[in-house]
C-alpha cells in the first residue's frame, strides 16, 4: 500500500483513498475533429510506458475528491513530487539524475 | 455527547448501536445538510449567510451552535445545521431556508449548492476506546497529534466511504451514505471486546 | 503420566501447572509453556508426520517457526477435532499447549507408523527433480482423469476444513514511528533505546514469549543481571510506556511498499477456554515510519545420507528444548557439527543431563577452548569427521562416521544413540529486509548474505545482519532503536547494555557433506519438507536449469512452507557447485509474503458472510420482503426481482406483472438508480460535452434521454436527464453505472474544462424513486400529490417537477417511461419513502395494479426495445450499432467519443447491429448469450455473426422475444438465422427490435 500526498489536502494518505488515472500532460485536443485517424489514435491509445519516472494523474477519490499529478518511479514505486492539476510537468531526467545521486 | 450542539442522539428506538463500557456507538438525529461548490469569493458569501464561515484551511472544520461548515476539498465543504426546536423531526424547511438563503446572497457568483440532508447520516462515537474501535475498519492514524480535535476528512471505512470528524479528544461523528450505514454498523456493533 | 524425557528441573515451563493433551489420539502430559513439539519430546515422541512426496518418516527437526516437519493438525479440543475444525499445517513447534488441545499428524494412512504411502519412498526414482513435468507429460487423455485427480490428492499437506470457521477474525490498522520485528536481544535493545526516545513503538514477536535466544541462554548476564532478570525488567519498562504495544504471538508476516507492515496476532489459540468475544486471530496492518527488524539467525541443516531421520534435530533446537523447556531431545546424544554454538548446545545438554556420545566436528580444528571443555566433561571429540548416516527408520538408532581426509571419506565406525543433533552454522534471517525490495550482499567470510542497503525506511540489526555475540548484538541493536528514532525526530542517547556470555562462534558448512556411501542409494536432504535432495538440485543443474529461479521451481527447494529459510543456502551452494559458479553469481531467490502461513480467517477479517460487502437496500426494500420478493444482487444494491403470489414461479409471476403493468398500473422501486445534481451557469455546456445529445435548448421542465460514451466512442452508460432551473439539472445513471459515470464526469471537468462554471453532486441517496407505470398510473398517484398538474397538457411525457406529495413532503416528480406505458417517477426523501410508497400501492391495488420488479422492468423494456447498457452493449457497441443515432446531437461540434465515431472500424460494413430475434416456432425462449448463425448446423470453427443479448418470454406478443447483435443485423431483417445449441440449431427470424406499440402512442395518454 503505498502512501500519497496530496497537494490540496496537504497531507499523505494510503494509496486506497486515490485512484490512478493514467499518464498525465496528455491533453485532449481542442478540435477532434481536426485530427486524422493516426493523431487521433495516438491521442487514444499511445502512452509513454517508461521503466523509470512518469507523470501520472490521480484522483484523492475517497479524500477531497480532487484530481492532481505525481511523478512516480515505475520500478520502486516511490514518489518523487506531486503537483496540482494545471501547474507544468516537472523536469523528468533532471529528477531521474537527482534520483541517481 | 458528541460535545457539539450540532448532534444529538436520534430520538427513535434503536438509536445505540453499540454501548460499552469504554466506548458507545449511537445513532444521530437528522440535520440538514448543504453541499457547497464554489471558490473562496463564492465561499465567503456563502459562510456570512450561513451564519458559519466556511474553512479555508483543508480538513477543517467550523463549529458554530448548531451549525458547522466542514471543508471536504479545495472547493466542497458540507453544511450541516440542527432544527433549533426538538419538535422539527425533519430537516426540509431548515434545509430549504438555508438553501434559499444562501441562494439568494450568492446572486450570480457562480457556485453549486444542493441538499443533501436526506443522503446522509451520521453516528456518534465516543468514549476512551473510540479511536480504537475505528481503528478496526479506519486506516487513518487517529492518535491527537496526527488527527486532532476539529479535523474532519473524507476516508474509507473499510469498504465503504464515510466522512470523519473528531469533534472531542474522545468523540468522533461519522458520516456516511444512508445504504451504507448498516454495513459500517454492523462492523462497529460486532467489533471484539478486546479492540476497545 | 511420565515425561521421560524431562529434566528434573530448570526451563520457563510451569511445573505446578501440568497439561493434558492429545496426539494422534493418544493422552500425554506436558506442562503450561511448553509447545506441543517440546512437550511431545519431553514424552520421547520424535515421529511427527510423513514426508510429503516419500512419506518418509519425520521428526521435529527445530524449535521455532521455521520448522519444516512437525506440521500438525491441531483444535481446540477432541469436539471439534472430530467436527472436522482442525486447523491443518500448524507448526508443533510453535503451537502453545493447553488442556485439551487434539493435534494429529498428518500426511499418513492408516497410520503414522505404518503408512501406505511410504510406498512413494521405494519408488523415489520416479519422484525425481521435476517429476511433475516429465511424469505427466502425456498421453493428453490422461489429464483429466489420471493425472490431475493424483496431483490433486497428492498436493499439500493436511486436510483443508470443510464446514464454515466458527471462528472470528479482528483487524486494526496502526501507526508507529517505529515497528521491531523481533524481540531477542538486538529487537529488545532497539525498542527500549526507540521507546527511551520518546517515539511510538511496536514490538512483535512471533514467539508466545519476548526474549528470543535470551530465553534459552545459559549463564549469560546483562547489566550484572543473568538475561532473563533483565529480561523481566527490560519487559516491564516497556509494558508501562504507554507509548509502546507489545505484541507476543504476533508474526510480521508481509513486508509492504511505503513501510506497510501485515501482522497476525495468534490472541486465543493457546487459551483452553478462550472468552468468546474475542477472535480467534488479529490482523494487525501497520503504517511504521521506521522499521528494524532484529529477526536473528537460522541454523542450517547439514546435508548428509538419511539426514532426514527422526531423531536429527538441529544443535540449537536441542539447546533451545533443554533450557528453555527443561527436556532432552535424547538420551544418548551425538553432535555433527561445522561450527562452535553446536559445541555449546552440546555443553548445555550434558549440563542438563543428557549423554553426550559423540561430538563430530568437520572442521580439522576446532577451538581449543572447546575441545578441552568437552575432555572435562569426557565427551568423545572427533574431529574433521563428517556424519555419513544415519541407522534407524523411525528413530534414530546410530549414526555412521567418516574421517575426512586428502583420499576422501573413511569409516571411522558407528555410534549408538537416540538422537543426533547437527549444525552447519547460521543464516542470517534476511526475509523481511528481502521482502522490502533491500538487496543482499555475499559475505564469503561468513559463507552468508547480509542486508545490503535498505531501500525503505528500515534497518536490520543483530544476527539477521551477521553481528555475533550478545553484547555486540544490545549494541547493535540499541544503535538500529536510536538512529530510527532519530530519524522520525525523536532524538535520544543509545543506551548501552554491559553483557557477558552468550559468545559469539565461528566455523560454517555450505551445501552436501562428503561421505564414502553409495551416492546411488542413498538420499541426502535439502528440503525436509518438499522431499528435495542434494541429488535433485544436481539433476536440475544437469537437465538445463542455469537460474536459481528455474532450479527453486524445478525441484521445489525452498518452496515450503519455511520459504527455504533451512534449505536455501544449502541447496545454492550445491548449485553453484553444479554449475561451476560462485555463489553470487548464482544468486539467491527472493523471500516473498507471507514469512510464515497466515490463515484466511486472518486475511479475510472481517470482510466475510453478511459484512462481506455492504449491502444497500432501499427504504423500500422491507416492504417488498414482507411481501415475499425475490431479490436479485445488482452492483452492491438488493433489488426486488419479482413478486410471487400464491406459489406463482418466476415466469408466471413475471407474466402476470407485464400484464398488469400493460392494463392498468404496476409499482416499481427504481430508488438505486444513480443520480447527480449538475449545477453551475455552465451546466448546459458541460452536459453537450458529455452526452451525445444537445441540451442547450431543453427547457426547464423538460426531460431528456442522454447517452453517453467514452473516448473511443463506445457507450458507456444513459439514463434520463430532467432541466430544473437554467443552471441546475438532475441526471440519472445506471444502477451499476453511478460511480463510474460520476468518476468520468469528473476527469473531464477537473483535467480537460476547468473553466467550466459547474459542480457534480451525487444525489443518489437524496433521493428514493417510485416508479408507477401503465395506463392508470396517473389514476394511482393524483390523489397523493399536493400542488402539480398532472393533465397530459400541463405535464406531457418527457417533464419533471418539483413539488410535493402527502401533505407537505417534497419530491420531484418525473413523467417519464421505461415501459412503454405512461408512467411516474416519484422522487421523494428516503425517509418518506415507505410511507409514500404504501399510500400509493394502496391506489395501485385499488385499481387492480400490482408491485413489479426488476425482471418485469426488463421484459417491458425488451418489448420496447430499449436497450440495458450492459447487456446490449459491451464495452464495444456505438450509438449506431444499437440504433441510436437519434440521440447525437449532429450539429455539436464535439462531444466525449465524437471523433472516435469516425474511426474507420466504427464506420466499416458488418459492424455488429442491434435487432429483434423471434423463434420461427414461436414458443421456444432463447438462451442469453447464445451464439446466431446461419446454418442450422454449421461446421466447427463457424465464426458466429453475433449472438442473443436479451431474451424473454413476451406476454403482450403472445410469444418470446429476443434482442440480439447481428453482424450486419439491420439488412438482414427478414431473414431465417440460426441458434446453434446442444441438441440442435434454432431458426430464428430477425426483426425490427421493437414489438410492443413501434409508434409510442401509449406514452402520451
């Protein structure tokens, strides 16, 4: 069971609580219907899937309800930052070498 | 009991779930019960009409005579308020004064208010033993310098999810879902002896 | 009753308090604090249990938890031992006796010492290294009726319990900021110096005593204190700081990500008349902020012919027996041995009054020390000689020697005695830092793996990280109690403890032991309990296994119960032989949870029987019960199924409730459906996103029927949307679908628009529903409501209004059908539910009408052909193949699963469609999910062109009714399609998927 901040209620809960909600920074396109078949697949299907750190959003579901990002290593499970909904994707490699260190 | 003035025991047969000797599990009479949405401008009206200012800090709450505002998320509290009378069994007409009270000072200020006093109740648990017979079905660590008086959260009690609020050293209030309450009363009521 | 075997005084065992019990039937005494293994040895009882793959016979080979062959049977009392309640795989060893307590060996019949399947033994060619996978192999027939029955009756040890467990489980969840797993010496100095500190401790032992190896050891002291004084006094502190829980009978089974910690608490089996409000077992799931495991060391088998003898004991276990519990494991004693604590086991032993016979060294020169010890007490010493086997089938007899030299093993004779006690040295106990994802480091000097660095927040201290000695152990463990104190902020000195005795030893012995047998004949174990041998692993090696892991599952080493705490540095070694390959490069397999077997009561807790799930009922629901419902399970809600009158089966009931709801008026509790209040100025907006169907223009007042998809533009769940007032709607959800469709709602709003002016409250709960529908429905409910128009003017089919009913109560009242009747439904506050209800059944039964359910519910719909998100649909339906273009708003530039619409699979020709199946026959009822063809009798390997989704016995078409997804359905219509079953295909005739009132004139009465 893993434990998780979260940002708006400032506090860590176990993992329970949330729920994952995939890899974030994956916004939805403004205009569909612009896409072609291939963009709108990728849009759909295609995920970075890495063995190290990833953005990911979750929900606190059973907390305030509300939903944020966290950076997570994919192998040990363990958080490295978590950040409101909104705010920029953090520097991944430039964690993953501070991680390293 | 509950040491607030918001939550009296329901005055129908039946009410105590559980009563030992270190603890007692009772069931609460009815409230009524606003959901509020909005941002902090939206809150802060909302709080002077209310009569109880809604809580920025998280897992707040606001206790004032027989009402209280609970901060649920960034931009959701719970508005909970008691009849003044003990002959007003039901919480509509409280619920719809409040409703159309706090209609009316917000005006256009975007906000999202809904009556919920029918969706929920509540049980009061109290007594020395309280933290640790919630702590046979609640993972939150509820020793007061974690979990101290006034804080209220969102949480799971085991399978079901429920809102919890300690009111006093040794009270606590749950919330939870109507359908859900004898599941998470039946699990408090055949808690061993031994947990408390 | 004698104890034989029992000294005449000395151990921990309560000799004023004698116990009876029973083994295998048979009565014997022991005393309070004895285990069952020490108190069956006191009376001379080394047989315990078969084998099981040989059933060969087999002793209590340790004193604790890691104990591979004393596996029992154990209950309460012979009662329920006959009831079939015993508790099988129950370690003797760490199993607490009391008065009545009934233990049975297991694995064995007819008997224990006459067993038939200890024919496996004379066959053990057969049962070599992976014998399930050459044995079983072929010919395929066998399967199901030879091979699977032998594995299945073969497989495990004891008898699984039949009936219920009577008995109750607890849980509770705790926090610490510091979490011993251990309580001997280091596990004891970490929690005294953590607890001094001020922080908040846990200390669990597995053991029913705190102590560890300070409860056995002889001559030691503390403080200038001998161990167990100081013990007491180290025990007492801790029991008065109220900032720290001992848990004794505590395992830390399961070692978790973030620092979660699984515990099981053994509270009442060692009680003989337990209180019965407490559980039988606890599960204790905590959250530590710092963790030390102080879990100490294993001694380790050592690996020679018939090493698996009853009677073989480890040296320590033999220590721990005579100490603790005042028994000798025997009378006349050999020690084989590759280091010093056996030595000193031996020492204590002789001290206790057993024969030490021989002391057989591997090592060419032992200690000095020792050797002049053992010539004071006149124990013969032999040294550089190895045991090479063991006389005697269900005892040991006498044990063979061989002098190691430059030309190999040579005889050095035979020994008579009655137990042999054998060490090669310690393991440092690595389970729970392994479990924490810690890696292990090789230590060649120890011939061990130690704790590399921890990964969590944790430490290891004492002997489970290599530190020898009870001094160097307090310190070691006092430095792990304050430095994860200090971690977590609790700062505070590091106690030191002044300790003599208890030295530390040196000398170890990894993998098989040389010998001058015939290597083809004779069997040297490595898994006591999985029946592995140093020949296995070899043959593993031969037959292509590189990997420990491949080796593990080939043979099975380490696979038991104990997780190769015993075997696996043996069983590597013998490996890295094999293979040519140093020991680390091997490698060692990964510990797992649980660290012992944890019983399912305990897993399960109290999520079990009527508290299992919660169960919601509606406020309705009492009523219909009282009125002899069935209830059918839909998500977690109980809902009323059908109505049986005057032994009415289901079909009838439901027959007769279509028909009645289609005559005059039923009554329907549709409380469970989902609901959400959507409120905002931007409501409208959001809903247009989020529903295929356009909503700006509804009118306040107005309903609409919404659908809605995912991304990929499949569907996703509908319901009913009513218009309250500009900026607020109530929507409707599945049963099954509320959470998921207000989860969904709420990533788009939050992550995709937030700056939509909008908020999603459930109002599932608000609110309970009373459906009444058929053509008296407005008849049945006129007379209940306050201050609404019900005039098919003032309130047409599609609209909603708020109001109230009975005098005062609100509602909100919808006009709406999922009939194809005109209907209601009543949205009134749960705590009136009843009430209201029972004033309208009162109407509705006035008018002839009846209560219906959800079966009902299903057929009238069917007949519609309203689909049921589902069971229509799965997942992979669009609008359009169900027939529901009509709700896409087509002018919407976007909505969720627009574009997916487009997709070129979602547009293709033969895309599955929704259409009405009539068996030609007109009277037999298709099976849902029955497969649709279009030969009657198609060849094998036919692709079917879909298959029956719904299907009903139809009383308003006098005949039944199926919907079914048809490749290419809405073109076939007309033809004769088949439904293929066992005793021949069903011709079927497609048609539209409506078949009551396709003009919808009924809804508008």
């Amino acid at each position: 069971m893993l434990l998780i901040h979260c940002p708006w209620c400032g506090i860590e809960r176990p993992e329970i609580e949330f729920r994952c909600g995939g890899e974030a920074h994956i916004d939805r396109p403004g205009q569909p219907g612009d896409l072609d078949d291939r963009q709108w697949a990728d849009f759909l299907y295609m995920r970075s899937n890495p063995k190290g750190l990833l953005a990911e959003r979750w929900r606190h579901v059973h907390g305030c309800g509300r939903f944020f990002n966290a950076v997570r290593h994919t192998v040990s499970d363990s958080f490295v930052c978590v950040y409101k909904t909104g705010e920029p994707c953090p520097d991944l490699e430039a964690l993953a070498r501070e991680g390293a260190q | 009991m509950s040491d607030l003035a918001l939550y009296s025991p329901a005055a129908a047969d039946g009410a105590s779930v559980l009563k030992r000797s270190d603890v007692s599990v009772t069931r609460a009479a009815p409230l009524a019960r606003l959901a509020f949405r909005g941002d902090a401008t939206a809150a802060g009206k909302a709080g002077a009409a209310f009569g109880a200012s809604l809580p920025m800090t998280p897992l707040a709450a606001n206790p004032v005579g027989k009402r209280a505002a609970l901060w649920l998320g960034p931009d959701e509290w719970l508005l909970l308020a008691a009849p003044e009378t003990e002959t007003q069994d039901v919480p509509w007409s409280l619920a719809r004064s409040l409703f159309d009270e706090v209609e009316t000072a917000l005006a256009t200020i975007p906000h999202a208010l809904v009556d919920v006093s029918e969706r929920n109740v509540a049980l009061i648990v109290s007594g020395p033993g309280a933290a640790r017979l919630l702590n046979t079905q609640v993972f939150l660590d509820l020793d007061e310098s974690v979990f101290p008086v006034g804080q209220v959260t969102r949480t799971l009690f085991t399978k079901a999810e429920i809102t919890l609020w300690r009111t006093a050293p040794d009270t606590f209030v749950l919330e939870c879902w109507n359908s859900f309450a004898p599941y998470i009363e039946g699990l408090l009521a055949t808690a061993p002896e031994d947990a408390t | 009753m004698t104890q034989r075997n029992r000294t005449q005084e000395g151990g921990r065992i309560d000799r004023e308090a004698p116990v009876s019990f029973t083994f295998d039937g048979k009565r014997y005494q022991g005393f309070a604090g004895d285990t069952l293994a020490s108190a069956l040895l006191a009376n001379d009882v080394h047989l315990v249990g078969r084998s099981f793959k040989y059933h060969r016979p087999r002793g209590i080979v340790t004193a604790g938890s890691e104990e591979p062959n004393a596996l029992v049977g154990v209950a309460r009392s012979q009662a329920r031992h006959l009831s079939g309640e015993a508790t099988p795989n129950l370690r003797a060893t760490q199993v607490e006796i009391h008065d009545g307590l009934a233990a049975e060996s297991q694995n064995r019949w007819p008997s224990l010492s006459f067993d038939i399947g200890a024919v496996n033994d004379k066959l053990s060619p057969l049962f070599v290294a992976g014998f399930y996978y050459k044995t079983f192999m072929w010919p395929k027939s066998f399967w199901n009726k030879v091979y699977e029955p032998f594995i299945r009756s073969a497989a495990g040890l004891g008898r699984a319990p039949k009936k219920p467990d009577t008995d109750t489980y607890a849980n509770t969840y705790a926090h610490c900021d510091v979490l011993v797993a251990g309580s001997g010496p280091a596990g004891l100095a970490a929690a005294l110096a953590a607890a001094r500190s001020g922080a908040r401790v846990i200390l669990a032992d597995e053991q029913a005593e705190f102590g560890g190896s300070l409860l056995h050891e002889r001559g030691a002291e503390i403080d200038g204190k001998p161990a167990s004084d100081w013990l007491a006094g180290a025990l007492a502190e801790l029991g008065d700081n109220p900032r720290v829980t001992l848990l004794p009978r505590t395992t830390v089974f399961g070692y978790f990500n973030h620092n979660f910690l699984a515990l099981a608490e053994r509270v009442t089996d060692h009680l003989a008349k337990p209180d019965p409000e407490r559980p039988r077992e606890r599960m204790w799931q905590v959250r530590a902020k710092q963790v030390v495991i102080a879990s100490g060391a294993i001694e380790r088998p050592l690996v020679f012919p018939e090493n698996d003898r009853p009677g073989v004991m480890m040296a320590e276990a033999g220590r721990i027996y005579a100490n603790r519990y005042g028994v000798l494991p025997g009378k006349r004693i050999a020690v084989a041995t590759a280091c010093d604590s056996a030595w000193r086991a031996a020492f204590d032993i002789a001290e206790a009054g057993g024969a030490i016979a021989v002391i057989a060294d591997l090592r060419a020169d032992p200690p000095a020390d020792l050797v002049a010890r053992a010539a004071a007490l006149g124990v013969r010493v032999e040294r550089g000689c190895a045991v090479t086997g063991v006389i005697g089938k269900t005892r040991v007899k006498r044990v063979l020697l061989g002098r190691i030299s430059d030309a190999g093993v040579l005889s050095a004779g035979e020994v008579d005695v009655d137990c042999l006690l054998m060490s090669g040295g310690w393991t440092p106990n690595v389970s729970l830092h392994s479990q924490a994802r810690g890696k292990l480091d090789w230590q060649a000097d120890k011939g061990a793996f130690l704790p590399g660095d921890p990964v969590q927040a944790q430490g290891s201290a004492g002997s489970c990280r290599g530190v020898d000695g009870l001094a160097e152990v307090l310190a070691d463990g006092a430095r792990a109690g304050v430095a994860a104190a200090t971690a977590v902020g609790h700062e505070g000195d590091t106690p030191e403890f002044a300790a003599t005795g208890g030295e530390a030893g040196d000398g170890w012995w990894l993998g098989a032991v040389p010998h001058d047998r015939d290597a083809a004949r004779v069997r040297a174990f490595v898994d006591f309990q999985n029946d592995v041998t140093a020949k296995d692993v070899k043959l593993a090696v031969r037959e292509g296994m590189q990997s420990i892991e491949h080796i593990k599952r080939y043979t099975t080493t380490g696979m038991a119960t104990d997780q190769g705490r015993l075997s696996n540095m043996n069983a590597l070694s013998i490996a890295s032989g094999a293979l040519g390959n140093e020991i680390p490069q091997v490698g060692l397999t990964t510990f797992r949870q649980p660290y012992t077997p944890v019983t399912f009561g305990t897993l399960a807790t109290t999520s079990r029987g009527d508290l299992f799930d919660p169960v919601r009922k509606t406020p309705i629901h009492d009523w219909a019960a009282k009125q002899g419902a069935a209830f059918e399970d839909v998500a977690l809600w109980k809902r009323a199924w059908y109505f049986p009158k005057g032994g009415e089966d289901m079909h009838d009931a439901v027959a007769r409730e279509c028909r009645t709801v289609r005559e005059s008026v039923g009554l329907f509790d549709a409380t469970t459906l989902g609901k959400i209040e959507i409120v905002g100025p931007d409501a409208a907006e959001f809903l247009n996103r989020i529903y295929t169907n356009p909503w700006t223009k509804l009118g306040v007042g107005k309903l609409r029927y919404g659908l809605m998809l995912n991304e990929a533009g499949f569907i996703m769940d509908d319901g009913v949307v009513g218009r309250l007032a500009e900026d607020r709607f109530h929507v409707t959800t599945t049963t099954g679908g509320a959470p998921r469709v207000l989860a969904h709602m709420e990533d788009y709003l939050q992550t995709e628009w937030s700056d939509l002016d909008v908020w999603l409250t459930s109002t599932t709960e608000q609110w309970a529903v009373i459906a009444v529908q058929g053509p008296k429905a407005r008849e049945a409910i006129a007379p209940l409501v306050d201050d609404i128009d019900l005039s098919g003017d003032a309130f047409p089919h599609m609209s909603v209004r708020e109001g109230h009913v009975m005098g005062g109560i609100p509602c909100r009242l919808f006009r709406m059908s999922f009939t194809g009747e005109a209907g209601y439904e009543i949205n009134v506050p749960p705590s009136r539910a009843r009430a209201i209800w029972e004033a309208v059944w009162a109407n509705v039964e006035k008018l002839g009408g009846c209560a219906y359910g959800t079966e009902t519910m299903h057929v009238l719909r069917a007949e519609k052909g309203y689909i049921i998100v589902g069971q229509e649909t799965d997942g992979t339906v669009t609008p359009d193949d169900v027939g529901m273009t009509w709700a896409i708003g087509k002018k919407k530039p976007d909505f969720v699963g627009k574009r997916s619409l487009a997709r070129p699979d979602l547009v293709a020709e033969g895309r599955k469609q929704m259409v009405g199946l009539l068996t030609k026959d007109g009277k037999t009822l298709l099976e849902e999910g029955a497969q649709v063809t279009v030969e009657r009798s198609p060849a094998r390997g036919t692709s079917a062109l879909g298959h029956v989704t719904s299907s009903y016995r139809s009383p308003a078409a006098g005949r039944p009714i199926a919907l079914a997804m048809i490749a290419g359905g809405r073109a076939r219509i007309g033809e004769t399609l088949h439904v293929p079953m066992p005793d021949g295909g069903i011709a079927v005739e497609v048609v539209r998927p409506v078949f009551v009132d396709p003009e919808g004139t009924r809804l508008n009465v």
